[in-house]
C-alpha cells in the first residue's frame, strides 16, 4: 500500500476544496442556524459527480476508488459534514445495488441519481437501531409483486430521494435471514415522508421518516435473492464506514485549522497564546488523534479496493475517526473558548456536528462489539 | 461555431507584492490561477458550443508550468490546447505577446471566435485581446457582457458604466468578455480524469512565420522601468442628512475646520 496520495486524488482534493471554498463556507453557518438545505449548492455538487464517487463510469458515475473517495469525503466533510452526509449518502444507497444487483438494476439505479438526484438507504426503524435484526417493514411476495409496508426513521435524504434502498423482511419467522434488500422509487404510490428531524448538528442535512404503505414493486426490485438481506445491508455500512470516517477527519481538520490560525492570533499576558506550552499540548494531541484517524481511514479504504476483509478496519476507522472528532472539536471549542462558545463562530458547530459520527452508521459502542467479535472468533 | 480562448496564468492574488530593490513582482510562494477574466471567456466559448457545436480550442503563452492552467480549461469544456512557449517570447510586452499570439492563431486555423477576458488581473493592461484582433484584421468588441447567435452574425452587448450597447459583429471575431457574463462551471471528477488524457501541443518561435525582432523583450515596444505601490489613501468621508442644505452646510463647516482654503 502506498502512503502518498497519486496526483490525480491531490488534483481532486483540491477541486473539492476550491468548491468548499466558494460554495459552501459563505453559507454553512447560516443554514446550519436555520435548518435549512442548500439545494442549489447540493445541484452543483452533483454536477461535479460528488454523489456517484464510487459508482462505476460504465453507468455514468464517476467511478473512482475507496481511497479516493475518502479522500474526496474528508475534504467535504471539512467545509460542512452535514453537506458530506447528504452528498455521500447516494452512494451509501447505491452501495447495495453495486453489492448484490444485476446489470439493469445498476442502469436503473443510474437513471435516477447520476442526472443529479437524492438517494436514501432505508434500514433504521423506531425498534430497530443498532439491532438492525429487530426490522418490522415487511415485503410480502404477491404474484410477480412485492408489497411493502412500514416505517423508517432517520433516514438521511428521506424526505428529497428519488430511489431508496430498503431493507424489509420477507420472512418474519427466519429473523435476519429472512430479510431482503429491494429498490424502490419516491414516486410509487404509498411511499410518503414523515417529520423532518429538528437535528442538533449536521443541520444542511435532510433525515426524515420514510413510510410505506402498501407499496407495490415489482419482483425485479429483489436485490439478490430472498433472505440476502442482512448480508447486504452488513457489507454496505462495512464499504460506507471509511467515507463516514472520512468526514469525521474532515471535521477534525476543520477544527485544527481554526485553532492554529487562533493560537497565533490571539494575545493574552502579552505574547500569542500558540507560545504556551499548555496550548501547544492541546493542539499537538489534535493533530496526533486527526493524522491518525486520516491515515487508517485511508487503510481501510485500501482495503476495501484490495477487496480483502474489510470489517474490523472499517469499524476501527469509523469508531476512531468518529471519537477524535468529538475530541478533537471539543478542544477546539476550548481553545477558542468564549469565542469557542459562541454560535457567531463556526467552532461550536464542528462539535455540535461531530457528536453525530459517534452514533450513526452504527454507534461507536456497536463497532467496538464489531472490532471484539473479529477479535475473539 | 470554432472557438479559440486565449487565456492567461497569473498569480493567485489582487494584492501583489513588490521586491523594493528589484521593483520586479515577488512571484515566490504564490499559486498560479487561470485569469479569473478568462474563465469567463472559457464559459463563454464552452456555452456556445453546447449549444450551437463545434469546438473549442485553448491557447496560452507562458513558460512550461503553464500547461496546468491548459489542462484546467480542458476540465472545464476545451476540447484542445495549444501552450505557446518558447525562451525567445520571454519578457515580451503586449504588443509583442499578441504578435506571437496572433501567429499562433494562424497556425492552428480556422476560427469564427476569438475570446479573451476582459483584462489580465496581474498586468491589467487590456490590450493583448484588441491587438491580437489588429493583427488578423478581424472586427472586435471589448466588455461584452452577453451573446446572441444569429442567423449571419452575432449580437453582443457591450457593458458601459451606464448601461450597455447592443452591437453587431460579423464572423470572425474577436470577443474580450467581462465578469458578469456567465458563472463559471466547476470540473467534474469525469472531466478531470478525462483532461488528464488529452495531449497539449506545444508552438515555439520554429513553428511560427514570424520575424524573430518582433518576439519577446526584443521586440517589445514598452519597457516597465519602474513598478511600485501607490501610496494608500484614506477613504474620503460621506455626508448623509436627510436635507441637502444642511448637508451643504455641514460640508462647509468642515471645509473651514480642515483649513482647505486659506481665508
């Protein structure tokens, strides 16, 4: 494994920074204050093709690698994780079309997204969290039809998606593996959103409930075969874990960046606060825990491009990433301190923004019983 | 409709610093952008080719490194480029720049457009474009803010201080565009993988039909002696009442405080 970027992933890091730059840093802050969500920023970025990163060209993604894509994600992630979940979020959704689906479900999934839409992948329910077994949505075979029924929560991109994944049992009695994987498109009759959640961080992102009610797919909306479901959904959230971890890097950086450019600025008892030794720990135990989690996001990507066994490596990332995050931002906070506390500058808003990276895509306590479970088989 | 977009690479900052003793630009350190004036030329040619096909064409002239801004303007909708680099063309003022320029532009072909930006943000001169328009003895309108194809020609309108002209212009021409014409794209990651894989020529003084006593510092007409800072001056004060004789009165207490006229 090389431990440089090629120049091609520098070039497109620096593509993605000059948009953040442009695009996203004027208006992060106050559509994070009001909940809002850029459309017209989320446009842009699809028309770069920051949605279909890993999405093969063959059906008009843009078909780079893992790592490439972390190193496309953590970028994002710096300017505003929010953006970065949303954008990344499609190509979480298309994960199981590109793990279990044939040619035309692929093109058919294409279709709906590369042109510059939402996708969303549909697994958490109010009784099912981190025991994704526990899922009630039931997808029940009628002739050459399935009908779904159910609710999804927290779906990030429910309520702007297109085309969703779903996760749904199709045979109760056989627990996980009697769940199955399925697509189906916004417009069907029966799907409809629910309440929008009122989130305390990655606030430029859209999570919703999903509701289906008697919707009716057709059986060629089957991804893979019945019963293959969890296995899907496992080696989706394994492949996503390095691009979620990516972003967490992203918001590690953004912190460190603010707080070098304030330890240097700021005077107290005369010299630069960046002269005292109690801040230059704290800024040093940032960069410590932030290289770290970049550099072994990075290895788990490579590993999921070597195609080896990927699941410990993206648990670690996910959960190291996601802890030096929270740390990493609330230190920052404290090192502005006052200025950290106030929400007229951006430091509160990486910690409010980082807590979520602990808890989603599996909760860090979830990846710790993934890491053991390796470790003790 | 066949585009050519001259374009430029200059340094990444409106605050340019000057070496006191040298009195020549500290370049050190500082990125190297496309001309910001220029994308917006780029966008332009780009959009018209969508809309009306042909193709687009890119030139520049500058040292080797210059080729990243071509390879940029590739990722942005330019189908080919062309770099212009040769020891001889060094030092060269705009006459001699758009000289060579002009000779290029020859050798690669057929045209309907030439776009440049309005002006270079590092030499601010606005005269490569115009002169290169002199030197093929085409027609040319400079800030143009919008295009319109017509069935023989085209439309543009110029930007004034206070308005704008619409004028008509027969092909070929030469366009130099102002900000406000368009935005300029992002590159997608396609675009930039595919920008990777197109060759840029490059045309030395050997390639050209030229005389060689017009190119570079030699054949410059200008020569920059001297290049400094101006001195900053304090923003001048407004007075704003709501009635204009006491604002008048105002201005004229502050006139007789200041001493500006000896009484």
């Amino acid at each position: 494994m090389d431990f440089l970027l090629t120049e091609v992933q520098m070039e497109l890091m620096e593509m993605v920074k000059d948009f953040g730059e442009k695009e996203i840093d004027p208006i992060a802050l106050e559509y994070d204050h009001k909940g809002e969500f850029p459309i017209k920023i989320y446009k842009k970025a699809f028309e770069m093709g920051l949605h279909t990163l890993e999405y093969p060209e063959k059906f008009g993604g843009s078909g780079v690698n893992a790592v490439t894509a972390t190193v496309v994600n953590e970028e994002l992630g710096k300017h505003d994780a929010g953006f970065a979940t949303s954008v990344s979020a499609v190509g979480l959704a298309a994960k199981p079309v590109l793990i279990a689906g044939t040619d035309n479900q692929k093109k058919l999934f294409a279709d709906l997204t590369i042109h510059g839409a939402f996708a969303a992948f549909c697994l958490t329910e109010p009784n099912a969290g981190s025991d994704a077994g526990s899922v009630k949505t039931t997808a029940k075979k009628v002739g050459n039809e399935y009908i779904l029924n159910g609710r999804k929560c927290f779906i990030t991109n429910g309520g702007v998606s297109n085309v969703y994944t779903v996760i749904a049992t199709t045979d109760s009695s056989k627990g996980v593996k009697g769940l199955s994987a399925f697509l189906v498109e916004r417009d069907r009759e029966g799907v409809s959103v629910g309440k929008e959640e009122d989130k305390m961080g990655i606030r430029l992102s859209n999570t919703t409930d999903v509701i289906f009610e008697d919707v009716r797919i057709p059986e060629t909306h089957l991804l893979g075969n019945e019963g293959d479901g969890f296995k899907i959904a496992m080696v989706t959230l394994d492949y996503s874990r390095p691009n979620v971890a990516a972003c967490s890097v992203g918001i590690c950086q953004a912190a460190i960046d603010h707080c070098v450019k304030y330890a240097k600025e700021r005077t107290t008892f005369g010299k630069p606060i960046a002269t005292l030794q109690a801040i230059q720990f704290m800024l040093a135990d940032m960069e410590i825990s932030t290289e770290t989690a970049r550099q072994y996001t990075r290895y788990a990507a490579s590993l999921v491009d070597a195609k080896k066994p990927v699941s410990k490596a993206a648990a670690i990332a996910k959960c190291f990433a996601g802890d030096a995050a929270m740390k990493v931002s609330t230190d920052a906070v404290q090192i502005l301190a006052g200025y950290g506390y106030s929400r007229e500058y951006p430091v509160e808003k990486l910690m409010r923004d980082a807590k979520i990276f602990q808890i989603f895509e599996g909760t860090n306590q979830i990846q710790r019983l993934v890491i053991a479970g390796q470790m003790l088989r | 409709m066949e585009s050519i977009v001259c374009i430029k690479q200059v340094p990444d900052t409106s605050e340019v610093k000057i070496d006191p003793v040298t009195n020549t630009l500290i370049r050190h350190g500082v990125p190297s952008i496309i001309n910001p004036f220029d994308k917006n030329a780029l966008e332009a040619a780009v959009q018209l080719k969508e809309i009306h096909g042909g193709t687009v064409t890119v030139l520049t002239m500058g040292p080797p490194q210059a080729v990243e801004a071509l390879r940029e303007c590739l990722s942005l909708g330019a189908d080919k480029a062309y770099l212009v680099s040769d020891r001889a063309f060094s030092g060269a003022d705009t006459l001699a720049t758009s000289y060579t320029l002009a000779a290029a532009i020859r050798r690669i072909g057929k045209f309907d457009l030439i776009f440049c930006g309005k002006q270079a943000i590092d030499g601010d001169t606005a005269q490569v474009g115009p002169e290169i328009a002199e030197f093929l003895d085409v027609p040319q309108v400079t800030f143009v803010s919008k295009i319109l194809v017509k069935q023989d020609n085209i439309q543009v309108e110029k930007e004034q201080d206070d308005g704008y002209e619409v004028i008509e212009v027969e092909l070929p021409a030469l366009l130099a565009v102002v900000k406000s014409i368009n935005i300029p794209r992002y590159p997608s990651i396609k675009s930039k993988m595919a920008a990777r894989k197109v060759e840029i020529e490059t045309i030395t003084a050997e390639d050209l039909d030229i005389d060689n006593g017009r190119l570079g510092l030699g054949g410059s007409a200008t020569q920059v002696k001297k290049i400094f800072s101006p001195k900053k001056r304090s923003s001048g004060t407004m007075i704003q009442l709501d009635n204009d004789k006491e604002a008048a009165l105002e201005l004229f207490e502050r006139i007789l405080e200041n001493s500006v006229f000896s009484m």
